[in-house]
C-alpha cells in the first residue's frame, strides 16, 4: 500500500509541478500613466497570457524609495514569486538585488543594465549581492547614433554647408539608457562638424518639461534646425514651443524622437517627426520567453551569455510606421510568443531576438 502510494506520489508531483505556472513580478519604474511603460507593460501581458505565466506589475512613479518599498514587500511577502523583473532606473539596480539575498526570488533586469562600477562592485562582494539571472538591454547607444544621423541627412547638401544648429533633449543624467543614447548622438555629432550643438538639456523623460526648457531655448537659439530628443514626449514637447513660435515641423525645423508609442507613429505618418526609432518595448516580452523557459529547466544562455544587448532599436519609416499602428490593435500584437521559446526544439536552437531584430 505504501509503495503504490510512493508511485502515485512520484508520478503526480512532477505533473502538478508542471501545472504550477511560474510567476512573476514587474517593477515597472514609471508612471503609471506613462505613455512608455504603459505599452511596454501590455506587450509585457501579452507573452505573459500567450505562455501561461501570472504577472504582475507595480509602478513606482518614478519614485526610487517606492521602488525600494515594493521590492521589499515582494521578497518579504508570504507568497513570493518565482521572478522579479527590474530595471536599473536611477541606478536602483544594486539595492534591489541586495535585498532578494536569501529570498528565493530570481531576479532579471531589462532595458538599463548594470553599469561598470555596478558590475565590479556587485562580482567583488557575492556574500551580499545574489547572482543575477540575466539581463536584457537595447541598443541604445547605436540607436542615439542612427536617430542624429538620419536627422541631419535631411537638410540639404547646401543648408548643411552653410552651418547647421541642433538642440538635444536627453532623459535623466542617472540613467544608463539616456547617457548611451547622449552618447550615441555625440558619436554621429562628431562625423558631421557642419553641425554646431547648442545645448544639451535634460528633459526628465516628460512633454511638459521639454516645453519649458525650449521656450527659453528659442530665445537664444533662435535658428535651430534640428531637434534631437531620447524619446517621443521631450520631443513632442518642444515640437509644440516651437509651433508657437511659428515653426512648422517637418518643413523649417526637423525632429527625431525614439519611441514607438500610437502618437510617435502617427506623428512619423503626418511628417511631423522626420526620424524614429523605436521597438526596445519588446524586451520585457522577450524576458517572459526566457522566463518562461528558465521555469522549465531550459537553459536561457545557450550562447553562454547571461547578459544580452539585443538589436531591438529599428529606425521607423512612414510604411513601418502605418505597420505598427495596424498591430496595435492586433491581439498580442500578432506576435506568436511561444514560437520563440525553446521548449520541444533542439539544444542547437538560439532566440531569434537575441540574434537580430524581430520584424513586425
């Protein structure tokens, strides 16, 4: 009786291990009405309920210390989850991951990675900080690049020769995402010294800062041509000072923006934005995959990395861009996640997002 009770056990217990999805906690760090992680977040939910894992997502409002507070209550809550999602906002990485010491949670950063300094200091002291499982990041850097360089190839050979003003609106000075794409900009900036940078400012990620930032701008840079800005929000912001002063976008003043957000893409249709990257949106949902392959014993770094930049960022044409708007109201974006998950392929098999960008 006991032995055929054993055998009842052993074969049910993998079975219900199996039934028991893993989940999984997001803390999302920006607003919750934020245009950005908003969409970032419905991506995220779609692979989510596409591969059958719970997830849950809290906002800290851009708030470090309620960051700080959540991550404690998921690692010190009676029902924890098998993963925590984070990103590296504000340099909030290294605090986090001290807290989950002992609490079983698996932690996976996306979009802002661990700087230099982090990562020595964190690999120097592992009776502290936990090993993460792994990290997804854009190319953020190349994308600051390619949003300058497409910006200034649409002036005229002959406004080019005659000199060129450019205004930049980066993100937060503490945050690896907006320095690379700042440094991204200055790479394309120092191919092409017919453009003079006039300032550099940060915008804080938000439309209504950028509006104030560049109604005092105008006033001294009155002949600013271009515009180049680290996301969508700063740049529809001073899209609208400079209306009011009479410009009109697309045909005196030229814009760059990344982001793939529904106003980004229209405003790429209707010319307003001359040049957009975007679709870093999809990492959390490529997280999910490996997540959800991880859960089932699956190795996640089948190239023998666990940290990844992936080639996410794609400038945007007006084609691409009607494209993308349409898959907005596609379920899961008409994106198939479980085709991209390990599960039932072979161990030569590698994730095609990690490899090149995904094409919608």
């Amino acid at each position: 009786m006991l032995k055929a009770l054993c055998r009842t056990l052993c074969l049910t217990l993998p079975w219900m291990a199996q039934a028991q999805a893993a989940s999984v906690v997001f803390l999302n760090p920006g607003y919750s009405d934020e245009t950005f992680w908003v969409s970032y977040t419905q991506f995220m939910q779609s692979a989510a309920r596409a591969l059958g894992m719970p997830l849950t997502v809290k906002y800290s409002e851009r708030e470090p210390t309620l960051a700080l507070r959540q991550a404690r209550e998921v690692f010190e809550g009676p029902q924890r989850p098998d993963y925590l999602v984070l990103v590296n906002e504000q340099y909030i990485a290294p605090e986090i991951i001290r807290l989950s010491r002992g609490s079983g949670v698996k932690l996976f950063l996306v979009n802002n990675g661990l700087t230099e300094d982090q990562t020595q200091m964190i690999s120097s002291h592992p009776e502290r900080y936990p090993p993460l499982l792994g990290t997804l990041t854009g190319n953020d850097e190349d994308a600051g690049y390619q949003t300058l360089t497409a910006l200034i190839a649409q002036l005229p050979a002959k406004a080019r020769e005659q000199g060129v003003e450019l205004l930049a609106f980066s993100g937060l000075k503490n945050t690896p995402v907006s320095q690379q794409r700042e440094q991204g900009m200055r790479r394309a900036l120092a191919e092409h010294p017919e453009v003079a940078l006039r300032q550099v400012v940060y915008g804080g990620w938000g439309k209504q800062r950028a509006y104030e930032q560049t109604q005092l701008l105008l006033e001294r840079y009155p002949n600013t041509q271009l515009v180049w800005s680290a996301n969508d929000e700063m740049a529809f912001g001073a899209m609208q000072a400079f209306t009011e002063h009479g410009h009109q976008p697309g045909k005196d003043v030229f814009f760059s923006a990344v982001n793939s957000s529904p106003a980004a893409l229209q405003a790429r249709v209707d010319g307003r934005l001359s040049v957009l990257v975007g679709g870093h949106f999809s990492l959390g949902g490529w997280a999910m995959v490996l997540l959800h392959d991880d859960a089932l014993g699956l190795p996640i770094n089948r190239d023998g990395q666990h940290d990844h930049q992936v080639p996410v960022l794609q400038l945007i044409d007006e084609q691409k861009a009607r494209r993308w708007l349409k898959l907005e109201q596609q379920a899961n974006y008409g994106v198939n996640f479980k085709q991209y998950s390990a599960e039932g392929k072979g161990a030569d098999y590698r994730y095609p997002f990690l490899i090149g960008p995904v094409q919608y």
